[in-house]
C-alpha cells in the first residue's frame, strides 16, 4: 500500500479483528470516562413518527442511494472526491484519496445532518427539544469513523509509515489514561503550579479549612487606596487567572497599580465533604472581603467574581448587605449566572431524577468527584476535548501539544456533596437567587437588588457555560449603574486575553437598553482584549494613590507561605 490506502473487504475485515481489542480497551475507558452529572445513560436518541419525519427519511434515503453510487462509479473510473468536506476530523488527505473512506465521511456527515434535522422536527416543548439536540450531538460525535481503528483511514496510514510503532504507542498511551483515570490533553511534564504556574509573586496571608487568602506584591512605587479582591470559582482552580506571566489576569491588575488579594480554595476530600452553601459564602467569600479591608486599610474594597466565584461573591454581598455592611466600592462579575433561566448547556445533565439521586447520595455528606465535573464538562465540547485526542493519542500514536489551559483544565477540584446539591437545586433547578427575599441564607435571605454599587458584567459571546444573554440578565437583578461587555470566543478564552496578543474582539454599547437584543444591536465592536476597558472603568473607584507597601500581611495576618500556597496543589 501507498500513503493513500485503498483496502479492499478482505483487508478490513482484517484490520478490524486486529484492533478488537484496542478498540474494546478504549470504549471501556470512555464508558468511564462520559459519566455525567445526571444518573441516567445516554443512549441512541428515539424520534416518534411524524409527516415531517417520514418525509425526511425519504429524502435523505434518496441522498443515500446517490451517494452510495457516487462510490461505486468513483471506485471504477478512480476519480478524485467529487466535493470537499469542510470538517476537520476528515480534512487529511487520506479521507478523500479512497472512494471506501470518502463515502465513509460523507455517509456519517449526511447521517448526521439527518438526526440534526430529526431532533429539530421532533413536536416537543423547547426545553425537551433542546435536550435532544444535546444528545443526540453526544451521540453522533461519539459515533464519528474517526474515531474507530477500522474506519480511520489516518491510522492505517500512520501505522504503515511507522512499521506499526504508532499502534503500540498509542495502546501504551491508553494503558498510561487508564492509570490516570483521564484523557491526556497536555504534555502534563511540560507544567508545575508554582514552577511556570501561579508564579506572580505573593503571600499567603490567611487561612482557613476551606480557603487560603492571598495577597500580591506590588510591582509599582504606588497603588491605588482600595485594593481589588478576586473571587475564582470553586469548580476550578484559581490559576486560570494567573497561569503564565504572559497571560496572567493577576500579573496585568498588579502591573497597573492595583493591590490584588486572591481566594484560593481548598480542594475538599472526605473530610470536608460537610460542607455546604452558606460555607462558602461565610467562610469563603465574607472571611476574604473582611481579611482584605483589614490589610489594606480601605472602608471598601473592588470585588470581581469569575464564574461560580461571581454567584458566591454577589450572595456575600448580599448577606452583608442585610446585616448592614458596606463592603464593596464595585462590583466585576466574569461569565457568571444570577438568573438561571437559561443556565447553558449544563442543564441538560441537570433534571428532577438526578438532582434528587445526588441528594440523596451525598446531600448530607460525601463529595461530588472533580473527575465526574471534568467529564461533564468535557463532554459539552466532545469532539475538541475528547474526540481530537482519542485519534490523536490512541489511533495515531501521538502525544498531544503543552497547553497551559488544558493543563488547567484536566487539574479538577472535588465538591462537598451538600454545597453541590444546594447549589444545583436552588440555582440550576428553581432559579430561586434572583427573587428578592427567597433564599435563606447565613441567617438571612439574599436580595441582590439591593447591592447598589456599580457594577461591570462581561460575558463571551460563544459561552456555552454562561450564555451572553443570561449574563445581560445580572443587568435587571442587580440595584446599581451596570456596564455590560460582551467578548469574542467562549468561557475561558474570552476572559483570559491578554492585550499584548491582539487577539479577538469586544462589544460595548454605553447607552442603557432594556433587553439583550437592543444592546446588542447599538453595540460597537473594538479590536483586541477587553481587560483594559474594564481597567479604566476599575480606577473610577480604586481611590487615589498612595505609596506601596513594604510588606505584605499585617501585624495579625502575617504571610505564612509564598503564593500560590499550598491549597492550589491539592489534587482531586
């Protein structure tokens, strides 16, 4: 054979007894691997029947027929791919330099657009409709003939060119994902947290069982009179705000004469599996607020809140609020959800059967495993945060790139199961947060619209975690002067996007609108990183400058160890 493999039946059926048991190894992992946040399994969707779904059989019976004698005329006369496919999984060349394997690609494409268009046409409320949409996406990217030994043309080639090295490194590297209990996204050596991670200079100046509070050193003569606190989410760890010098949201706030103090959550194992919401919000986000105007000296402090970190951070302020504190000048939330209403693709691992099994499981005690979390959310991105590296890896052979972010990303944290279960009942299910006076919490109940500082909202367009849309929500939700920023890409690259690289876009629109629509339609696109709007926009209410300070902590919160502590190293 040529690098262009055109095998005959006898040959595949060959090739495919061969890689049996490859390919059994790796569907167990995946089994593993694909456990949700909902306890059901996701099987190949049901359509009921319909005019409009028969017709669509019919026409795509007729597309099939056409396509199958597309092949055979093309296996004859030995003509090139009649049409491109504009679809990376099938972009290398060996895909269309066979007829077998290009109707291969095209019949699982045109399969595909079929169950789409089912999914679409099924007589259901929207909510259930959106549901099988989902999954029936997760089943056909699983279903892919990339992603199978006998269907891949690419790993019969690279298995050729490489006298058969690239099947036996790729079954080491699954032998070495089994042991690790994840798909390896990164070249996991080429990163340390605290050697190339996390490495903004700081202390650790306060601690408690379940966060560590740091503070930054200064890196200008002066800095402003309030400093900033950040809030991460507790889903994740802190470093996507601080992961290489380069790209570091901590770096670039110090670098512009902010005071910068950071919660870094504790990684909880079975010991702290009690916790639960109002945890987070006392012993969290309050402890962190009070620790950081004591330091620093200032009546207030700018608060901003990543993520889950944004909903903890605006219910602190919220029960502070109540007890008749004043403990923020301002408000940032980064992709974060007050209303619920459209929670993103998320909810559709989130229904009344789950919610209560988890409940029951772990509602009083127990922990929700990083390793399920991760899954989940790799699992809303299937064929670029598992798929690409199931071929990459295990077909092909290959070692995936060093990336920070999905360094980040496979580093997973752990949740007590009774903060979890709160969490996903109260927030996700019955989207209690947003109406004044529902929700009990700390002692009181939490009214967000009573938190009348001003507040900068900024969401990424391409966020399937927090829609845009459910983010502008926060606008109505909150009392104050609310700025929204919308920029380009999804939940993580859109925050983390430095100015120096030039990279994407963002939308503002300074006139009030009352809906997201009208926003959207007066809002002016700006070239590059929305992090220096949201700075000019912060120094509004830093205070004026003052001189640095010499050293870090204060007579009662003494620095204890160098950032990034020790809690950020934990592992799930």
């Amino acid at each position: 054979m040529s690098g262009n493999p055109q095998p005959d039946a006898a040959a595949m059926q060959n090739l495919f007894q061969a890689g049996q048991a490859f390919a059994q190894g790796f569907m167990n992992f995946m089994t593993q691997q694909q456990a949700p946040l909902t306890a059901q399994t996701t099987q190949a969707p049901q359509f009921p029947q319909n005019e409009e779904i028969a017709r669509l059989q019919k026409e795509f019976a007729t597309r099939h027929i056409a396509l199958w004698q597309d092949m055979l005329q093309r296996s004859q006369s030995g003509a090139p791919a009649a049409s491109p496919v504009d679809d990376k999984r099938f972009a290398a060349p060996e895909w269309s330099a066979s007829p077998y394997f290009d109707y291969l690609r095209q019949a699982y494409l045109l399969n595909a657009e079929l169950l789409g268009r089912l999914a679409e046409a099924v007589p259901a409320e929207e909510a259930a409709r959106n549901r099988l949409k989902f999954f029936t996406r997760q089943f056909v990217d699983a279903m892919a003939p990339s992603n199978f030994v006998a269907t891949n043309p690419e790993f019969i080639s690279t298995a050729l060119q490489t006298q058969g090295a690239s099947i036996t490194a790729g079954i080491q590297n699954l032998v070495a994902d089994l042991g690790k209990g994840r798909i390896s996204m990164t070249d996991d050596a080429a990163f340390e947290v605290g050697r190339n991670l996390a490495v903004t200079p700081g202390q650790v100046i306060f601690e408690n069982e379940l966060i560590q509070l740091i503070q930054y050193a200064p890196t200008t003569k002066k800095v402003r009179e309030r400093p900033l606190l950040i809030v991460p989410p507790c889903i994740n760890k802190f470093y996507i705000l601080d992961l290489q010098p380069e790209n570091s949201f901590v770096r670039h706030a110090v670098e512009q004469g902010m005071t910068v103090f950071l919660v870094s959550w504790r990684n909880p194992q079975a010991d702290l599996g009690h916790l639960g919401w109002d945890d987070y919000v006392e012993r969290g986000a309050l402890q962190a607020l009070d620790v950081t105007r004591e330091v620093s000296g200032a009546d207030k402090v700018n608060a901003l809140g990543f993520c889950v970190g944004g909903t903890i951070l605006s219910a602190a302020l919220s029960v502070a609020k109540a007890r008749g504190e004043e403990r923020a000048a301002s408000l940032t939330l980064l992709t974060a959800l007050l209303d619920f209403s459209d929670g993103g693709e998320v909810t559709h691992y989130v229904d009344a059967a789950s919610v209560a099994a988890r409940e029951a499981a772990i509602g009083r005690g127990g922990l929700l495993r990083g390793a399920e979390l991760a899954s989940a959310f790799s699992s809303l991105r299937a064929n670029d945060l598992i798929w690409q590296y199931v071929v990459g890896n295990y077909l092909k052979g290959g070692k995936p790139r060093a990336f920070d972010l999905l360094y980040w990303n496979a580093d997973s944290t752990n949740l007590p199961g009774p903060f979890a279960v709160w969490y996903l009942r109260h927030l996700y299910m019955e989207n209690a947060l947003r109406e004044p006076g529902r929700l009990a919490m700390c002692g009181t109940t939490a009214d967000l619209s009573r938190l009348d500082m001003p507040a900068y909202i900024y969401s990424s367009r391409e966020d399937h975690i927090v829609p845009w849309r459910s983010a502008y929500h926060s606008r109505g939700i909150l009392g104050g002067e609310t700025t929204f920023v919308m920029g380009a890409s999804g939940h993580i690259a859109g925050v983390v996007n430095p100015p120096a690289t030039g990279k994407r876009s963002h939308w503002r629109n300074e006139s009030p609108a009352a809906a997201a629509e009208d926003w959207l339609a007066g809002a002016t696109e700006y070239k590059g990183s929305w992090w220096p709007h949201w700075m000019e926009w912060l120094k509004r209410f830093a205070g004026e400058e003052r001189e640095a300070p010499r050293k870090l902590g204060s007579r009662r919160h003494k620095p204890i160890e160098a950032a990034p502590g020790r809690y950020v190293k934990e592992k799930a």
